[in-house]
C-alpha cells in the first residue's frame, strides 16, 4: 500500500477513534456516581480486574505519576470505596483493593457503561464485531512487541 494512502487511512481512523474515544469516556462519565470521577472510575476499574493492586503497578498501568494515583486513592479510601493496605513482607509497598461498598458502586457503574455501549455495538453484524476485535487485538500485539524498539508509550 501506498504511504499516501496509508496516510489517508491513517486520518480517517484517527478521527473516528478520537470521537469513539471521546464518547465512550463522555458515556462512562454518566454511569458513575456523583462522589467518582471519571479518572477514579478507570482507577477503579483497573483495580477491580487485577482484584488488587500495588499503587506503583497501578500509576505505570495508567500512565500517570504516583502522586496522582494517590491523590485519587485518598479520596476513594476516604470515601470507602478502596481500601489501602500496606504489605506485610515490605512495609514500602501499598496496595489497593475495592472495599464491599466500592465493588458494589464500581459494578453498577461498570454494568451501566457497559449497557450504554451495548446498544451500539450489538447493531453491529457479528461478523463485524469478530473482525474489529481480531483487529485492535492485532495492534495491540503489535504495540507490545514493539514497545521497547524506541516506540512511544
């Protein structure tokens, strides 16, 4: 294929991935609550599919600094929807895990986005569906294998 036309493809996909982008965050802001951001939803979501996570795992797993993460674990810990814990073989590390009320307000709020984005895709031919999945899996391979070749995170 031609650079030009790469190009080109490269442009429609990057503004259709930016407005997919854009609505899925704008849609998983509405589905949570008022007391959680739309940042400390990811967070949460994150700790939630690990089960818990160490707070240093957590900040290089979202790209932000530690300082960030534990602002946001403040408010969440403060909050009772995480719970902070301090391992017990190396005191250093800190770990973060849903409490009973966070894991009940963060399911709700991801079984809510997950309707949302539901209603869109399933007017999608699975044959479709199976083809984007096969594709953004694909690319994502692609940008783990080459992540230490001097790519950008």
């Amino acid at each position: 294929m031609s650079e030009e036309r790469t190009d080109q493809y490269l442009e429609r996909v990057e503004r259709v991935m930016a407005g997919l982008m854009r609505h899925m965050h704008l849609t998983l802001r509405k589905c949570a609550p008022p007391d959680v951001s739309h940042s400390q939803l990811i967070l949460c979501k994150r700790v939630r599919q690990a089960g818990r996570m160490r707070v240093s795992d957590l900040a290089e797993n979202l790209g932000v600094s530690l300082s960030a993460i534990t602002a946001a674990a403040d408010r969440l810990c403060k909050n009772d929807i995480l719970r902070r814990t301090r391992d017990e073989r190396d005191r250093r590390q800190v770990w973060l895990e849903l409490t009973p009320q966070g894991e009940r307000i963060v399911g709700e709020a991801l079984d809510k986005w997950r309707d949302a984005l539901r209603q869109y895709f399933s007017q999608l031919p699975m044959g479709d569906m199976e083809r984007l999945t096969i594709i953004c899996e694909k690319l994502m391979n692609i940008i783990q294998r080459d992540k230490g070749k001097n790519a950008p995170d």
